[in-house]
C-alpha cells in the first residue's frame, strides 16, 4: 500500500517525478482503469480517492490515484479524520496513492501524524535565488542527468541565466545536449551565451534596482518580468515581502542587535546565514525610505486586485518607488 505526499514549490520537480511514479505503477495497457486523479475543487475529491484506492488494480500493473493540489494536509475535518484512520492501513498493496500539495502538511493537525505514519513525505523545494552554489550544482546534477558536458564557467553562466527555473533548465540543457551531437568536448561558454536565454531577471532584481534608485532599469525590469507571463499580483507579493525583510534588518541592525538567529526571526529569514548578506544590502538605505515603500506597494496591490491596467500601474508606482531611493 504504498502512499507517497510530495509537497512544494518546485512544480516542475513535482509534475516529473508523478510522471516517474506512474510509469513505474501503472501498466500503460491498463491505465484508463487503474490511473485517476482528483483534484481538490471537486467535492468530495478526498473520499472518492480514498474509495479509488480501495478498489484492487484491473489487468496487470498497479492502480495509481492521484489528489492533486489537495489542501488536506493544512484543513482536515474530523469525519475526514475519521475515514483516513480506517483506509490508510487497509489499502491494497496493489494500489497506490499520491498527494501533491505546494504546502507542507500542518504538523498540528492529527491527520499529519497517519501522513507521517503510513506515506513518503518528500519536499520539492526551489533552491532560493541567492543561493548561488546550490544553483550552480543544480546545473551539474541535472547536466549528468541529461548526459550534457559543461565546462566549469558554462555551468556557471547557466546557473546565473537561468537561475532556479527547474523546467527551462532541462530545456536549456537538452537543447545543448543536441547541439553538442556526438562530440564528447564540454560546453563552452560563448555557445552557452549564444543559446541559453537569460530569464534569470526576478522581482528580486527590481527591488535590487529600485533600492539603487536606478528608474530606467527597474522600468526595462518590470517589461521583462511582463513580458515572460509574471502574474502583476506575484510580482507586488515579492517586493512587499522584500521590503518588509529589508526593514526588519535595518531596524534591528539599526538597534545594535548583532545575533544573526534573532534578526532572522524578526524578518522572518529561513536560513539566519543570509542575515549578512541584506544587511550590506541595507547599509546606504534609512528606515525612513523603507518604511516609505510599504503605502505605495499596498496602493499597487489593491489597485490590481480592483482590475487596473497592469503594465501602465506597475511602471507608475516603479518610478515613484525608484524616486525614494534618489
């Protein structure tokens, strides 16, 4: 009864690996009886999968189902609970069944203890975009996976185009891989600079030139960002949460606080060794010009939310947040 819960924000690691698990279980002859997926605005989705994988597998192979983007592990109702303690031990070894989620399971709710208890939990987490040497061994992974040679600066130039876009990676690697042919001489950089599309340019760059007061940049930014899909509201939701960072680092640089463990906890930073790193960022910025930010980013939220224009709004309230930092 195998029962596997991938959760995170890497969906493309996600959407390979199912795609993996399926080939591994479901004989392809028999897949239209053994695989199904539900997904989690469909009522009763939970049930009806719990009830799928009860049902032993037709033909040979093993019978796959799918709750995709369930909530289950953050919300879980106690008749729900109820139903989960009586199927999860009892599923036939013939079946399995697979949750994914961007969310990690709320480790308060009861339910996660059976998830914990009777599933694989794996995390497919995106590395952090400052996260350069786990990037740049990313490329290395992943080139051994495809069966592409790099030299040491092409890796390099890949993971700083690229950055941690996990499925333009792949594409970016195949591409060299049947560029490369039969040759068995690594990558070198002018190909890769001549093939690899640089789309690398985050939200986290245009706050990076908005704090430098750089308005032409930041506006040549914001068309990049547009121009390769970025949804307007991710874009607001980045540079709030980066502002908001960048403050809580000042102000308790600012108050002589020096253990790293603290401010990061404050800012609400993952990895306390980053701390160093935003406080340089900080050093020629005031509290005043961050605090600043904060109305004019929450004017350009609503204003999306309301249905403005995006790209017009967006170069607006770039300009007036530049012009702070001037």
């Amino acid at each position: 009864m195998p029962i596997y819960y991938y959760w995170g924000d890497d969906e493309f690691a996600i959407a390979s690996s199912v795609q993996i698990l399926r080939a591994q279980t479901v004989d392809s002859n028999w897949a239209s009886f053994n695989y199904t997926q539900h997904t989690s605005d469909t009522p009763d989705a939970v049930t009806e999968a719990l009830n799928q994988a009860m049902t032993p597998a037709f033909g040979t192979g093993s019978r796959l189902v799918w709750l995709v983007n369930t909530t289950i592990g953050q919300q879980c109702p106690d008749d729900l609970l109820v139903q989960l303690k009586r199927t999860l031990p009892v599923i036939p070894e013939t079946s399995v069944l697979l949750l994914t989620s961007r969310n990690k399971p709320d480790g308060r709710l009861k339910s996660t203890a059976l998830w914990k208890e009777y599933a694989e939990i794996k995390e497919f987490a995106l590395i952090p975009p400052w996260e350069t040497k786990q990037l740049v061994q990313q490329v290395e992974k992943i080139a051994q996976e495809v069966g592409v040679k790099l030299s040491s600066s092409s890796t390099t130039l890949i993971a700083q185009s690229v950055g941690n876009n996990t499925r333009q990676l792949y594409n970016e690697l195949t591409k060299l891989r049947l560029y490369a042919g039969d040759s068995q001489a690594p990558i070198s950089i002018d190909i890769v600079n001549n093939l690899v599309q640089a789309t690398s340019q985050t939200s986290l760059d245009l706050i990076k030139v908005i704090a430098e007061g750089n308005t032409a940049q930041a506006l040549t930014l914001v068309g990049q960002l547009l121009n390769r899909n970025e949804p307007g509201l991710k874009i607001v939701a980045t540079l709030v949460g980066q502002f908001r960072t960048l403050l809580w680092v000042k102000i308790m640089t600012e108050a002589q606080e020096r253990d790293k463990k603290i401010i990061a906890q404050a800012a609400e930073i993952g990895n306390p060794n980053r701390v160093y790193f935003l406080q340089q960022e900080v050093k020629s910025l005031s509290v005043e010009q961050l605090v600043a930010t904060l109305p004019l980013l929450l004017e350009l939220e609503v204003s999306l939310k309301q249905g403005a224009e995006e790209e017009a709004l967006l170069q607006t309230k770039v300009i007036q947040l530049s012009q702070i930092f001037l």
